[in-house]
C-alpha cells in the first residue's frame, strides 16, 4: 500500500477539503396546500400526508 515519504503539510491537506461542503436543501411550495417541503417527498400538514399536490393518507378521526 503506498505511504508518502514525507509528510504533507496541514494548509495541503485543508485545501484538499475545502470541496466538502453542504448544501441548503432545494426547497419548493405546495399550490394546493402552501406548505414547503422537500420535492418528489411526500410530506404532512395537521396529521394529513400529502403527496403530489394530492391528499394521500387521510388523518384518523377518533
């Protein structure tokens, strides 16, 4: 396995990292609801989930 002969410098190795980065998260609004959330997820709003723009699991009358 290779090993470096010398050893490389802690401003080398940090420039190698700078490129992990996060990212903010892509963000859109619902038009039926107007709720945000992440696309193509299917999301809740007061215990509903819709998906699509569509209500798609009903909340649980008790």
């Amino acid at each position: 396995m290779a090993h470096p002969k010398r050893r490389h410098s802690t401003t080398r190795r940090d420039k190698r990292r700078t490129h992990y980065k996060l990212d903010a998260p892509n963000v859109v609004v619902c038009k039926t609801t107007g709720e945000a959330h992440l696309p193509h997820r299917a999301y809740e709003v007061d215990g509903n989930v819709y998906y699509n723009g569509r209500l798609f699991i009903q909340k649980a009358e008790a």
